[in-house]
C-alpha cells in the first residue's frame, strides 16, 4: 500500500441515466483500487456492450472495448497475457444482459481460475434497448411485470461456484459492495461479483422497490490455487515462413488469375501455395486463397492464385483467365464462375457434367495417368507447359525442397503422357 493515492477514475461525468445504481459499484471499485495502492497503469478494464459498457472513459487506467457477452473471454485473454507482470490486475464489466448471452464465457473464466475479477451489474434486464427481461431477471421481478414468470432464472453465482471460481459473491445492499469488491481483487485467481442494480428507466425507480425483487446474498469460496500460466519460448511464425529469390524468368507480362477446383483432400490448396511459390521464384508477385467448405475432408476444395510482374493490390479473381478443374465437387462450386474469356482445363471424366458452349475448352486424361490426389498437381503442371506463364522448371524447384517430392516429381514428369 502507497501513501499517495492516484485516481482511478478520469473525473469524468457518469453517463448513467439519474437514479441508475451502476455509478455506485464504480465509485467502490475505485475506491478499493486506490486503498489497495493500484496505480492506473496497473489496471486494464474490459468493458462490454450496454449500459455497463459506457464506463471506458471513466477509467484512467488501461480500457477495452468488447462485443456483447464477450468481455469475461476477452478479460481472460488479458490476465492470462498479464500472469507474468506481478502487480497488474483485470477487471471486466458486464450486465446481465451480456451474462445471458455470454454465459459460457463466464464459466469458462471459472473453470480455469485464472487472476482475474468480473463485475457483474444485474439491473435484471436489458436496459439499453427497452428494457426487456434477461436471463437473469429474478422470479420476483417478473411476477411483477407478468412475463415468464415460471422461467427460473441463471444463478450465475452459484454456476460460477460450481465452474470453479475460487470466489462468487451477491451484493444487495450498497453498503457492503466495497467490503465484497474488495475481497474479490484481493483474491489470486477467478472472482465474480454479481451485484445487484437499479434500472430507474425500465425497472425499479427506489432501492426498497430493487431489495424486494433481488435474489438473496449469497458467498460461495473455492479452495483451490489460482492457476498460473507457464511461458514457453517459441519461435516465431515468421521463421517457418519461407522466402523466394527469383531463381527463374516469368514469360507472362500482365496480371494472370488461376482457378484451380476439385474435392477435399486432393491436394488443391497445396497445389495453389506451389503455384504462387514458383511464381515468386520466377520473380512475380503472387497471392493464393482457399476456399473449402467447414467439413474439410469432404465436398469442394477451390483455390484462387493472381501471379504478376507488378505489385497486386487487389487479390479478388472475379474473373479468372484460366480454370483448372478435376473434379464434380470442383466443377459444380465454379462453374458459375467462368466467363467466355476463360481458359478451361477439365479433367476427361467430366465431359458428361458440363455445357460445352466454353468457348476455350482442354480436356484431359489428367486422373487417369495418375491418382485423385494428384491430379491437380498434374493438371497445373500441364497449364504451366502449355501456357508459358513461368518456367515449369520453378514448381519442380519448389517441389524438391516437399517431403513428399518424390512422388510430386514424378507427377510432374508424367505431363510428357498428356501431349
């Protein structure tokens, strides 16, 4: 503890309707803040969306801003950065309307016990908005306004307790926010204080009217150690990333977009990466963008490569120059894609499944020389002999460094068959 307080709070006005009981749980709060010794840059305060969420520019400390429901998970993310910084403390805001929707956030905060506090303001409804009831609105208060009233409602003290919070508390009475909010900063791991709020637009305009709806004090304490995160040394992304000095001369002048289409677990995107990579050893700008759907080992799988001389600045192909396509999956997700100026490479076993008014039209035996996982490869290598963007020769360099380049070597060298 310090002799000298510094302020918590910026002085600024309180932007709470009059009458609103959210002002009092910040005034306590910074007051325990300033008794504990807290410096402002000690603090970081993440806030949510309603009213609750209007605090930011009341804090001189560190403040963040968050979606609704989400500032427990965002406060989570915050300590867990903050374990190796002795001193420092997280504290998230949020109201009852943002613990309805955030619920799981919150008992996540539990479950891992990390040192961090959550405030939650109960003005049992969503205050911002109209003033509808929410997950936490008390059986009294609906009995009141005559609306599900036999829905109970979230206990989220007691969830929390259960989660594993080492501490979860209900605060009623004004009088006793600070000894509580005290308790829960000073308390090395997951605290949550739930205190209860007037609404004096939508809901109780007096403190006796808010006390005969609250639910019941409560204090539940968990014996067991805050949970301490362990820093590991990594190195960095950026030092997998590999780097290409032009090793080989483009042919292609101007901006060229490729589509290459098939189904999972065919190889696509990897096929896109060699792409764009043998352009860049080629001395071109490339970009390459995947597209699969969310089941990832079945259904489509597209990618979209731009490669140029020139700087790219927009990497949306909203015209490809040329489709590579080897599959139904890939076909059916692209085919509404192709314009009268495309190049199509179709695969032979789809000659069935297309309209053949494509003006620019290849077809190829590329899955019957080799196996589905390879065609693709094959079906670009082929592209790039015939259409002399770049030396072929810059895929196989790209492909010799692969642990599989045996067999994309080999792959490659079968372009020979399709002529």
């Amino acid at each position: 503890m310090i002799e000298t307080k510094e302020k918590i709070l910026t002085g600024k006005k309180f932007p709470f309707c009059p009458g609103c009981g959210h002002g009092i749980s910040i005034n306590q709060l910074a007051k325990v803040l300033e008794d504990l010794g807290y410096k402002p840059e000690d603090i970081v305060i993440v806030s949510d969306i309603g009213c609750s969420g209007l605090i930011d520019p009341l804090f001189a400390t560190h403040t963040i801003h968050g979606l609704h429901g989400r500032s427990p998970a965002l406060g989570l993310g915050v300590a867990m950065g903050l374990e190796q910084k002795p001193g420092k403390k997280t504290i998230a805001f949020i109201g009852d309307g943002g613990a309805t929707i955030g619920l799981q956030h919150i008992l996540e905060d539990a479950r891992r016990n990390v040192d961090m506090t959550l405030i939650l303001l109960n003005n049992l409804l969503y205050g911002m908005t109209g003033g509808q009831i929410s997950g936490l609105s008390t059986r009294k208060y609906k009995e009141i306004i005559d609306f599900e009233k036999d829905i109970p409602p979230f206990d989220v003290v007691k969830l929390a307790y259960a989660s594993g919070a080492r501490y979860a508390v209900r605060v009623n009475n004004p009088k006793n926010i600070k000894e509580k909010i005290r308790k829960a900063i000073e308390t090395e791991g997951f605290s949550l204080v739930e205190i209860a709020s007037l609404c004096p637009s939508y809901g109780m305009k007096k403190l006796p009217e808010l006390m005969a709806v609250a639910d019941d004090e409560e204090e539940f304490e968990n014996n067991r150690p805050p949970t301490h995160i362990v820093s590991k040394e990594r190195n960095s992304l950026f030092d997998r990333e590999r780097y290409f000095s032009p090793e080989f001369e483009a042919h292609a002048g101007k901006r060229t977009g490729i589509l290459i289409a098939g189904s999972a677990g065919g190889g696509v995107q990897s096929v896109g990466a060699f792409m764009a990579q043998a352009a860049m050893l080629s001395g071109m700008q490339a970009t390459m963008k995947g597209e699969y759907p969310i089941t990832v080992g079945t259904g489509f799988s597209v990618a979209e490569v731009i490669a140029d001389k020139n700087e790219i600045n927009y990497t949306g192909l909203d015209n490809p120059d040329i489709a590579v396509i080897v599959t139904e999956d890939g076909l059916e997700k692209v085919k509404h894609r192709i314009t009268a100026d495309t190049k199509v490479y179709l695969d032979e076993k789809l000659t069935g499944k297309i309209d053949f008014s494509y003006k620019k039209l290849i077809i190829k035996p590329f899955h019957a020389l080799v196996n589905r996982k390879s065609a693709a490869l094959l079906a670009v290598a082929y592209v790039l002999k015939k259409e002399q963007l770049f030396p072929l020769e810059a895929l196989k360099k790209v492909l010799s460094d692969h642990r599989l380049k045996d067999i994309f070597l080999d792959t490659v060298a079968r372009v020979e068959e399709l002529e």
